[in-house]
C-alpha cells in the first residue's frame, strides 16, 4: 500500500530515479532513519547509556562511592550530594547505576553475539542448504523454543552455577534458538536471487557463498533483532539477579539492586525508582532503535 | 477438524520427549554430588553410596533418563533432596497459585488489550488512540518485576486497597495479574490497532461501507475477524514468556507457586523439583500453543477445509 503511494508521489518514472539514484542505500537507510524521531531519540538515549558506561571509572570512584559501605550516610534521600539517595549501607545508588551500566551492556552485547554466532552458523546452513539438514536443525531448535528464553537461561544457570561468564553464555544460548530462526529465514529469502547463482556457476564453495553473498545480503533483518535482543538480553541479566541468581552483590547490577532495594522501598520508595529506570529507559531506547531501523530498513513495513 | 485435533497432539509427545531430555542432560552435568546436598550434616562415604544406590545415580546416563522418562510417564516426578517428599505433590501444591497468575494477566491483556487496539485501530488519528501508542510503546519496555515493586508502592504502601503479597483471594490476584500481562497488554495492542489499521483500508470493508452496513457492524463482522489473526498469534507467542514472567511476578509478589518453587529448587540445588519445574512449565506452554493453534484453525478457513475435506 505504502509502495504504491511513494510512486504515486513522483509523476514520471525518470523523476523518481533521479531524487534516488544519487544516494547510495546505506546513505538512503540513513535518511530514512532519520525521519523517523523516535529511532532517533532512541539512538541518542542510548549512546548516551554507552558513555556513560565507558567513561564509568571518570564519572565516579567505583571503589569508593559504588562498593564501600558507608553506614553513617545509609538511607539518604536524593539530596546534592547524592542525587539519586544512598543505599541501605549507604552506597550512591548513582554511582552505582553507572557502574552497572557497564555490566548490563557486557553482557547483552556479548550475550547476543554468542547467540548470533551459534544461531547464525545453525539458521544459514538449514537456510542454505534447504531440505533434510532444514528439517533436523529446525526440529531441534523448536524444542527449545518451547521453553521460555528465561527458563531455559535458568536451567543452564542453575547447572553450572552464576559468574558472569556461565551467565552470558546461559543467555547467548537461550537466544541461540531464536537467531538460527532469524538468520533462516533471511538466507532463504536471497538464496535463490540470481548471484547466488551466478556465484555458483563460476565455481564458488558453498562457504564462500554463504560468508561472502548470502549472509551479506541479509544483514538488515539480522541487525534489527540483534538490537532487539540485546535490550532483551539486558531485561534478562537484571531478572536473573532480581531473584537471587544473576549478578551478586556487592556487584552493582540493576537488578540486584532493586532486589536488595526491596527490603527498605515501604519507607524509602526512592530506592527502587532510579534502578528501574535505569532498566527501563536502556530497554525503550534499544526497542526504538530497533523500531526504527525496521522501518528505514523495509519501508514495506511501515504502518 | 478431529484430525487436525489428532494430529497436533501426536506432534506434541516427540517435542515434550526432547525437552524432558534436555533439560535432563543440563541437569545431569550440574557439578557437585547430590547426595552431599541430600544427606547435608550427616554425609558420610557409606551413606552416600548408598543413596547412588536405592536412587539410581550410580547408572549411566541413559539408564537413568529412561527410568526418569518412565516415570514420569506414570506421574512420577521422583523425591525431593530437601523435603524428600514426591515432587509431584509440591508440584500439584503449587501449579495452581501459578496458573490463577497466568490466567489473570491473559484475561487482563485481552480483555484490555484488544479492545483498546481495536477501537484505536478505527480511529487512528483521535485523542485516545494517540495516547493508546505512548503507553504501548512505554509498555513493551517496562520490566515486570520493577512494575510489580511500583505498583506495590503505589496501592499498597500508599493507597493501600490492595494487598502486596500472598494469594488469598481475588483482590491479590490483581496487582500480579497487571504487572505480568501489562508488557504483553501492550504487545497485544500495537498488534491489534496495526493490524486493524491494515484491514479497514481493504476493499472489502469500502464494499460494506457501500452497501450501507453500519460502522458497528462493520468493525464487528467484517474487520474484527480478518484483524484477529496476527492478533493471536502474538497472544500464542506471548504464552511462553507469560510462563517465564511468572517466576519474577511470583518472586515480587511472594507468591508460592511454580516459578517460585523453580528458584527455591535451583538455590538449594534440589535437582528433582527443578527438573520438575522446567518439565511443567514446558508442558503448559506446548499445551498453549497447541490450543493457539487450534483457535487459529478455527478462525481460518483456509486450515481448517484441509482437514475437513473442503466442507469447513
């Protein structure tokens, strides 16, 4: 519907060509997204996440404000000194959320490579090749799939025990599933374009095509979900610390706050607001993003 | 239709095996020795060999998933390491706090989901239907667990109509059942008003417009049911992760039921009811999706007259 409105926009087809022949398609991506102001909105929100927790050790003293216990200063609503209050031992729930930030985007960005990696490797062969190896992968990932990502991060979580490491793993595996699905179905959709073919017929392997024609050409579809799972990765590594078997204290992590925060919100509601929102507003900017990039990937989609 | 019936339930059985075997194999690598966790203090050489024994775990790995299989066919999810009493009585003692959760937060979602897609679906430009999109997209962001907490705070600590923890009754059912749909209450919305949006520009619905049909009648018969399909399809998708949510809405709410259970399980390394948990939960949302499906062949014609030889 929408294709047949932005022809309809240029009278003669040699106009049309002339406002996008000049641009290159990333150029074109580019613009798109930027029409679009929430994707933008949440480009910015969340470069400023990554910032701030690149330049975490400049912005606070991690030893000092976001590990050490300070028990005459315990409780402190948010004031000048503390902007976001103190904690129950009298941490800086700021310095604290700063801190955490570098957790959550190490391991959701690190989650959600491990899952593309496996994932990918999985959905591009059962997309390429088609036929029984589609059918025996596929099977199998769909038994996972009936599990709840959660749960099945849990399962792995509670057999091998909760570092950092074990969870970032637990989390890229329970998305495995899900990537091999997504880089599936993209792969079929351009292996039967014509320089799949003619890539075949001056002799390629099939790696080569896969790695070099097949993957690159679907690289859109992928990064949108990678955007998307990575804002799900990070709602996940705060769940498995807000019950006890994720991050652990004294760690800051967002959800371990909001797990240890619990105890003292009747009194102190401001306790839970700033690490839930920490969460929050990461998830949103990363869901906008990706929105966006949808859109400006496959304007066909658009509503 | 019967077939069709048959037909998924037999598809069923092979995935259920597989799970069951997957989560098994995760379980049966977890380093540590279990009779260490179930004979705590009183761990001795002896002892321990043999419990291996009278449990089976000296077996190889095969044996005891076959047996475990075998079992659990038969309703037997085996002996809790902590209370040492069956799994299956834990689980039958808990499942149902979980279900009255999940079965609140899906009620919540489309009884409140739906129609508000629908209504914002047909009037896209109104007051309402703008607000509708704010909240969908500030919706699908919102942890469960920290919209659990603020509503705690809010009706309460501060309001205090509602109760903040436990599951007597139907008033404390409320506040977990908002805070575990409210993320899928807003998936389901977006889909609904997108995909309403979608419909009422088809020819179809400019044909009954023509013919006279009131906007009602119009929005009831001919939009609604074309409009439900990508509909419930994101409420079968969203079954899963309901189940999933349930662990963290049962964490914040103190509530005991299966979620719950499942971390207790896991913190006291109590292999049996995890396993029992995962299996489950996994078993309800095969089930669920099963009767997604099922609906979906029922909505769609065009399922439904390959199972019934064209008749349907």
């Amino acid at each position: 519907m929408t294709e047949t409105n932005a022809v309809r926009k240029y009278s003669t087809k040699k106009e049309f060509f002339k406002e996008y022949k000049k641009k290159s398609r990333l150029q074109e991506i580019w613009r798109m997204f930027l029409k679009n102001k929430l994707a933008v909105i949440g480009l910015v929100i969340f470069v400023i996440i990554v910032l701030t927790a690149i330049m975490a050790p400049l912005i606070s003293d991690y030893e000092n404000d976001a590990i050490k216990m300070n028990v005459s200063e315990r409780l402190t609503p948010p004031n000048s000194q503390h902007i976001f209050g103190t904690d129950e031992i009298g941490r800086d729930i700021f310095a604290r959320i700063v801190h955490g930030a570098r957790i959550s985007l190490l391991v959701g960005l690190s989650s959600v490579i491990i899952a593309l990696f496996i994932g990918g490797i999985f959905g591009a062969v059962a997309g390429f090749f088609g036929g029984k190896v589609d059918g025996i992968i596929m099977r199998s990932m769909d038994v996972f799939l009936c599990l709840p990502d959660v749960l099945l991060a849990l399962a792995i979580v509670a057999a091998f025990g909760t570092s950092l490491v074990n969870m970032t793993i637990a989390i890229g595996l329970s998305f495995t599933p899900k990537f091999s699905r997504v880089v599936r179905s993209a792969v079929m959709t351009v292996r039967d374009i014509e320089y799949v073919e003619a890539a075949r017929a001056i002799g390629a392997t099939n790696s080569r095509i896969i790695l070099q024609h097949v993957l690159i050409n679907c690289i859109g579809p992928i990064i949108v979900q990678v955007t998307l799972y990575v804002a799900n990765a990070i709602l996940t590594i705060s769940a498995l610390s807000f019950i006890g078997l994720g991050i652990k204290a004294p760690t800051p992590e967002w959800g371990n706050m909001l797990a240890s925060g619990r105890a003292f919100m009747r009194d102190n509601a401001y306790i839970v607001m700033a690490p839930g929102f920490a969460i929050f507003i990461t998830i949103l900017s990363l869901n906008l993003l990706g929105d966006g990039l949808r859109d400006a990937l496959d304007p066909r989609l658009k509503q | 239709m019967i077939k069709y019936v048959v037909k998924r339930l037999l598809e069923m059985i092979p995935i259920i095996f597989a799970l069951t075997f997957v989560v098994f194999t995760i379980m049966y690598f977890t380093p540590g020795d279990p009779t260490a966790v179930i004979l705590g203090n009183e761990y001795t050489e002896e002892a321990s060999m043999r419990i291996k024994q009278e449990l089976g775990l000296d077996k190889p790995f095969f044996v005891q998933f076959v047996r475990y299989v075998g079992n659990l066919i038969r309703g037997d999810f085996g002996m809790s390491y902590i209370t040492r009493a069956p799994v299956s009585e834990q689980l039958i003692g808990r499942f149902p706090n979980t279900f009255k959760v999940v079965a609140g937060a899906m009620l919540f979602c489309v009884a409140l989901g739906v129609p508000i897609g629908v209504f914002s679906g047909t009037k896209p430009y109104s007051l309402l239907s703008n607000i509708t999109m704010v909240i969908g997209l500030l919706g699908v962001s919102l942890p469960i667990f920290w919209l659990g907490l603020l509503l705690i705070l809010l009706f309460s600590v501060k309001l205090g109509w509602l109760p903040s923890s436990g599951i007597e009754g139907f008033s404390s059912l409320i506040l977990p059942s908002i805070a575990l749909g409210a993320n899928y209450m807003a998936n389901i919305m977006r889909t609904t008003r997108s995909s309403m949006l979608e419909v009422i520009r088809q020819d179809y619905i400019r044909t009954a417009k023509a013919k006279g049909v009131s906007q009602r009648n119009i929005v009831r018969k001919h939009a609604l049911r074309n409009a439900m399909m990508p509909t419930i399809t994101v409420i079968g998708m969203n079954i899963g992760a309901l189940l999933g949510g349930v662990v963290l809405t049962e964490t914040v709410f103190s509530i005991p039921g299966t979620g719950r259970l499942l971390v207790e399980s896991i913190n006291n390394r109590d292999t049996p009811s995890v396993l029992g948990c995962l299996v489950i939960m996994a078993v309800c949302v095969a089930v669920s999706n099963l009767i997604v499906d099922l609906i979906y062949a029922y909505i769609d014609p065009q399922i439904k007259s390959q199972y019934s030889g064209g008749r349907g």
